[in-house]
C-alpha cells in the first residue's frame, strides 16, 4: 500500500527501531514521518518482503513487519466468509441466515471434555429454550420447519449443498410474495428443490422427490408450476445426457461407455429422435446400448430399475435407436 503523501503508511510501533523513542512518538503522534536519506514522505509497504522503503531514494525504513493477516488465504469472498474465525457463516437454511447464537447438540464444554451428568438436563433444557426465543414470530416459524424439510429431503436425496441452499433462496422468496399461503409447507419445499435441481441441471425427476417428500406429486407439481409463473424466469428443461453420468455409474460401467451413450444421445438428437421422449427413458436405453457395444452388457430389468422407468420404455427407446443410427460412425 502506497502512502498518500500525509505521512505514515502504517501506524505500526515495530518501525521504532528506525528512529529514537522520542522522535518517533512525536512522529507518531504527528501523523507524518519522513526518510531519515532523502526527506521524502511517501513509502511503500511490501507485505511479502516484510519492508517498509521509502518511495524517493528506495531506502528501507524497517525490514521485519509482522503479519497481522489470517493465516489461511482465501481466493474469492465465499471462501473468505467460511474461513474467518469471527462466527458461523452466513446460510440461507436457517431462517435468521444463521447470525444467531445457538447452543451446539453435542453435550461437551470448552475444552472438548463431557458434561457430567447433572449438566446434561439443564443444557438440553437451555438448548430448547434457546430455540423458542431464536424462532419467535410465526414467519420464522415457517421457514424453520420449511429449511428443516428441505435439509431432510437434500439428504436423502444425495444433493450438493448448493442445491439445498438455491431451494432456501427459492423458498424465501416465495414466501415473500406470499405463495406459500393456502399450500402445504412440505410441497412448496419439494417444489423449491424440484426447481433448484432444474436451474442446476441436477437429474432428478419429480417422481423420485415426490418419493421422499411428505407431500402428494400432484401437489408438489401446483406448486412448481406456480414457482415458474411467478419467480423463476427460465428453467432449462431436463435433457437426457444429464442423466448418463448418474445410470452409467450406478450401473458400475465404465467412462467409455458413459461417453459413448452421450454420442449416441447427441446423435439421436441431431436426427430429432428426442422430441416428445421423456429424457430418463432415452438415456436408459442408450446407456444399455451403449453397454451392449463395448461388452459391458447390463439387463434391461436392471438399467430400467435405475433410470426409474419400466422396461417397455428402454426397449421401444432401444429399438428406435437401433432402427436410425448408424453405429459405424460411434464405434
């Protein structure tokens, strides 16, 4: 950092050795100082090299600063928010985003050790306590049991954190414009994740969160229609290859067939066979292709059970696959 020309760059007391006790507290509390070589008022402050140097003739004024800084680097502001030991950070799945105190379930003091047994009631009782103030207005309320379904169904389901913290996000601001009312807490959240797996292109079908959910498809499916006509902009429909990597690999196959049922997706594609076919069922019957190809051969019981299709679907997909491509080209 470069001096301004009104004097110190830093008011860091380690530069006294430079001048003497005396001179440097009145330099000090004047707010300027000048290079004992040339008078010049502006330095330079090179927090890798440890100096300070004058800026006029290059004169290091102090050669061993010490570093103030974390001792961890951070390369974007997410990263610098989770690794700052001021608190928890910031998340959308606590309905105060989580700048509360809370009171951690494990049952240990400060220094790691267990509670003795007469603490434990009296903390379990502070821990609730704790909850019922945190959570005081009926809003809060809701988002509390809507975050806590969401978290519920993420798990299950397998998703990535960023899935269940873009359904949070979603659902706060559904509930800002009031969508939520008249409409069950549990199917709005489904339809939230239903809707962030979308935006993320995460393959996962309304049937599989339905699944999970402790809501009814059809009304989970009411509440993403109106998610779509009043918050989401655009959402990219589910494509088949989005559905590849996750059969291919519990199916156990190999990367070359994964890439292999792609080809052939994309192939099937450009000769519009996928207009009106549902993706899970394309891309079953090009992974089972595919697998048929390179000896990696898997039934169609076990690609339809996967896929979360039946077995009629894999094989009429399989035969207008066979039908129109040429599979001299893909080999």
């Amino acid at each position: 950092m470069v001096g301004d020309g009104l004097g110190w760059v830093d008011d860091d007391p380690y530069l006294a050795p430079v001048y003497t006790e005396e001179k440097y507290e009145k330099l000090r509390k004047g707010r300027e100082a000048r290079c004992p070589i040339c008078g010049g008022t502006q330095f330079i402050k090179d927090p890798e090299r440890g100096e300070i140097t004058c800026l006029d003739c290059g004169w290091v004024l102090h050669d061993h600063l010490i570093d103030r800084g974390p001792e961890w680097r951070a390369f974007d502001s997410e990263q610098k928010i989770k690794r700052a030991r001021t608190g928890s950070p910031l998340t959308p799945l606590k309905p105060n985003k989580g700048l509360s105190t809370t009171i951690d379930w494990r049952d240990k003091d400060i220094s790691g050790r267990s509670l003795s047994p007469e603490r434990k009631p009296q903390i379990s009782r502070m821990r609730r306590l704790n909850k019922i103030i945190n959570i005081s207005e009926s809003s809060e309320k809701n988002l509390y049991v809507a975050f806590t379904e969401i978290e519920r169904i993420s798990s299950q389901l397998g998703l990535p954190g960023t899935i269940a913290n873009e359904a949070a996000i979603l659902y706060r601001r559904a509930a800002k414009r009031r969508l939520i009312k008249g409409r069950s807490i549990e199917s709005m959240a489904a339809a939230c994740i239903y809707a962030a797996c979308r935006r993320y292109k995460v393959p996962r079908s309304l049937d599989e969160i339905s699944d999970t959910a402790r809501a009814d498809k059809r009304e989970i499916g009411r509440s993403y229609r109106l998610l779509t006509k009043e918050i989401l902009e655009k959402v990219p429909p589910s494509k088949a290859v989005d559905y590849v990597p996750r059969i291919a690999s519990s199916l156990k196959l190999s990367a070359g067939v994964e890439q292999l049922a792609i080809r052939i997706i994309n192939e099937a594609s450009s000769l519009r066979l996928t207009s009106g076919r549902m993706p899970k069922g394309l891309a079953a019957a090009a992974v089972y292709l595919a697998a048929i190809i390179t000896n990696q051969k898997r039934t169609q019981r076990e690609v339809a059970m996967i896929a979360g299709v039946t077995e009629v679907t894999v094989r009429n997909r399989f035969k207008e696959l066979m039908d129109k491509i040429n599979f001299v080209i893909l080999v």
